[in-house]
C-alpha cells in the first residue's frame, strides 16, 4: 500500500516539474504515473551501478556529479515514456532535483500521520 501512495506522490511531483520548469511536458496523470513507474525502476536497478562506476568523478567532485547522473536517468526516462517529454539536460537536472525534494517532503509528512 505504501508504495502505491509513493508512487502516486512522484507521480503528483513529476505533474508539478511539468507545470514549473520550462522544457518538461507531461500529457497527463496516466503518463506521469507510468513515467514515475519507470523512474523508480531506473533508479532502483541502474542508479546505483553508474554511482559505482563514476565514484571517482564523484569525490573529485564532492557529490555534485550525482546531480548530472540523476538528470541523464530522468532525461532516459523522458525518451522512455510517451507522453512524458524531457527537453534537455538542464531541465531535467532541475526537474529530478524537483521531484527528488517534492517526493521526499511528502513523504516524511505522510509518514508522520
């Protein structure tokens, strides 16, 4: 059940990123949904093994390189799924940054009710 209602608060945020940042579109809560859906799994199962390979990057860096690796896995979601389009790099840098704090705020809220 708690998955569901993350996943409909990405959904929500992705909605959100859309409306605020020019160079985002999504068609509709259907897309932003499967859109979200996908997201969790690139980040889930691809995230972790591109922070392992760019580590180096990374502490050179001091972390911020994992602004660029979130941006790409939202950019390859962008050109995943129809109906949710990503732009360029820059939006969607700023869009996963978005929805990265936006999911997080709502959940911490939500897990406090």
């Amino acid at each position: 059940m708690r998955w569901i209602v993350s996943l409909i608060v990405n959904a929500m945020a992705l909605l959100l990123a859309a409306r605020w940042i020019d160079g985002i579109h999504v068609r509709g809560f259907g897309s932003a949904v499967i859109a979200a859906l996908i997201l969790g799994l690139v980040n889930t199962l691809i995230r972790p093994i591109l922070l392992f390979f760019t580590l180096p990057l990374n502490l050179v860096t001091l972390g911020l390189f994992t602004f660029v690796i979130n941006g790409l896995l939202f950019y390859l979601v962008g050109n995943l799924v129809q109906g949710f389009e990503v732009r360029s790099l820059g939006a969607a840098i700023l869009g996963s940054l978005l929805v990265t704090v936006v999911s997080f705020i709502v959940n911490k809220v939500i897990s406090i009710l």
